[in-house]
C-alpha cells in the first residue's frame, strides 16, 4: 500500500467518523441548548425542573434500584459465569440454556403475571419488588458474557495456579478477575446502563406509590404534566440522562477494551 493511498483511506475514515459523530451529537447539543436557553444561557429551566419533577427523590430511587441490580447481578454472574466456564459437572450444558432463556423472553411477554406474582407477596410497590426481576433479567445476560470470558481465559493462569495450591476460589478472585476487569466493568456499565433506563417494570409495577418512582417515570410524568413547558422538559431529560453519560465518559476506556478484548467470543 503506498503512502498516498494510506493517507486517503485514513481522511477517509476521520471524515466518515466525524460525519456519524455530529448525527450523534448534534440531537443532545440541540436538547442542551433549548434547555440552556441560548443564546441567553440560563439555568432556570433545570432548577425549575429539578424542584418541580421531584428529581431528587426519583434520582435517588433510581441510585439505590441500579446499585442493588449492579452488585448482586454481577457477584451471581461472577460465580456462575466461573462454574459453567471453568469446570465439567453433569447438567451445566442444559443449566447454560436456562439462563439463555431468560435472554429469549422479552419483558412485554411476562411482565403481568409477574406483577400478580409480586403483589401476591406484597412486593409491589415496592424497592424490591422492582429489583428482583431486573437482577434476574441481568444475571442472564451477566452470565453468558462471563461465561464466555472465563472460556477464553488462558488455561495456563488456571493450571499454574492449581499447582501453586490454590483453589477454585482463590483462583477466581486472586487470578482471573484480576485479567477480566475490561470484561467485568463492560458487564457493569451495561447491566447499569439498562437497570436505569428501565421503564415498562417501573410503570407496572410502581403503579401507586409516587414517593418510589425511578427517575425514567418520574421523567414520564413530568412530561405529561408540562407538555408545554419545552425548555424545562429538555432540562429534565437531561438530568435523568446525565447519571449514565457520566458512567459511561469515566468507563469508557475499560468499555471499550472489554468489547474489543473477545469478551463474548467462544
């Protein structure tokens, strides 16, 4: 390949790249300035979305739900993910596909009679009672992805430490995650990213409490009371979006290192 036709292929490639990246940003510069208020910048719409759409519990709400989600999600993952990799036991085949079940069924298809499960032990309505589904919708996800990390592990950080004495615990926690941090954080913003946005379980199932709403429902709500209001209703939406954009600009090298890294390749 010669020099001319490596520098045109590479203006090629910035040009096309910075022409998807101004379509990507440009919806979220239009948002923030009507929010704004420019060419007059002012930050009255978000303090009045703030105090009006009640933000600050529904913030909160949502911080404690993803939290929750996170932690439990992966430390299940984790452990499963390490069994159905790493070792041969009867059944872990079969056992595979019943977490990849839970990755089949879409949200839509179960999330009735999963609110008269949950109202019939009197979790609805509850923190919980919103936790439980999304950690078992995570772990199935969590799951198949470390899975298939502890597959591509290298067999000789296993065997070498199985010779020093070690065991399958130490092994997992004091070797492999170790190496796997790209893998591990990439699982974590993503089962965040989705634990946050998620809408259909909140509307369903917080359907009476308001003190307990997440901040996608409360966003909701608030779009239906000021439908009117644009500037402040683009100020609410960026308060709900910022929490995850903010994860997402801290963690993005180590997320795009666990894609890039064969995380999900068998």
């Amino acid at each position: 390949m010669t020099p001319a036709t490596s520098r045109a292929e590479r203006a090629t490639t910035y040009a096309v790249l910075i022409v998807f990246a101004v379509i990507a940003v440009f919806p979220l510069l239009a948002v923030a300035s009507q929010a704004l208020g420019l060419p007059h910048p002012s930050a009255a719409a978000f303090t009045g979305a703030w105090r009006k759409g009640h933000f600050a519990r529904y913030l909160t709400n949502s911080l404690i739900v993803v939290t929750a989600v996170v932690v439990a999600a992966s430390v299940l993952s984790i452990l499963a993910g390490y069994a159905l990799g790493t070792m041969e036991f009867r059944g872990a085949t079969l056992l595979f596909y019943v977490f990849l079940a839970g990755l089949m069924v879409p949200t839509e298809a179960i999330v009735v009679p999963l609110y008269f499960d949950l109202r019939s032990a009197g979790l609805d309505n509850t923190l919980p009672g919103l936790m439980l589904p999304q950690i078992a919708q995570s772990v199935s996800f969590g799951v198949f992805w470390m899975r298939a990390y502890f597959r591509s592990a290298p067999r000789s950080l296993i065997e070498a430490s199985r010779i020093d004495g070690a065991s399958s615990w130490t092994t997992l926690w004091r070797v492999l995650l170790p190496v796997g941090r790209p893998a591990i954080l990439t699982m974590v913003v993503l089962i965040a990213m989705w634990t946050w946005n998620e809408f259909l379980l909140a509307l369903v199932i917080m359907n009476s409490n308001e003190d307990l709403r997440t901040a996608p429902l409360g966003l909701s709500i608030f779009q239906g009371q000021h439908q009117t209001e644009y500037q402040m209703l683009m100020a609410a939406a960026l308060i709900v979006a910022a929490p995850v954009v903010l994860v997402y600009v801290f963690l993005q090298r180590h997320f795009i290192a666990g894609m890039l890294s064969g995380a999900v390749k068998e």
